[in-house]
C-alpha cells in the first residue's frame, strides 16, 4: 500500500496541537497495517462528499482520504484532517 499526502493535509496537520499530532502519527501506523482495523472506524462518507472516506482520530477528528485502486497495489490519498463538526458544516 501507499499513502500519499495532499498539500491541504501537510497544511492542516501543522495547525494541530502536539498530542493531536501524536494521535495522527499513531494513526498513520494504523492505517499503514490495515487500514479497515475497527479501532479506525474506517467508513464512506455521504452527501457532498460520497466518493471520500473518513478515519477517526479521535472522537471528534477525523482524516479525510480517498482510495485510488491499481492492477498491482492499492493507493490512498490523505487530504485533510478536520473535525467532525467541520466536515458536515
């Protein structure tokens, strides 16, 4: 598998506290061994934004990514972290 980052990801990865931070580095080696572990609550996401899939941080953060398939390994993009409150705003 490959993880790639989106600039607007880097960009909001910066704006989050050290212990978030934290928490998304964890996250990462999550998502890295199996990116469908329960503890990630690896799920589709609706309305505006059903092509795109969300993995819980914490209760209320969330990494927005989407899956992009290949013959020879799978690819998923992080585009951003945000809160759940933003995400449905």
């Amino acid at each position: 598998m490959i993880i790639k980052k989106h600039k607007l990801f880097d960009k909001s990865y910066l704006k989050l506290s050290q212990k978030l931070k934290l928490k998304v580095n964890e996250t990462l080696v999550l998502i890295t061994k199996n990116h469908f572990d329960k503890k990630l609550n690896n799920h589709a996401l609706k309305w505006d934004f059903i092509w795109l899939r969300s993995i819980n941080v914490t209760w209320d953060y969330r990494i927005i990514f989407k899956e992009i398939s290949d013959n020879n390994y799978e690819i998923i993009e992080l585009l951003k972290i945000w809160t759940h409150s933003e995400l449905y705003k």
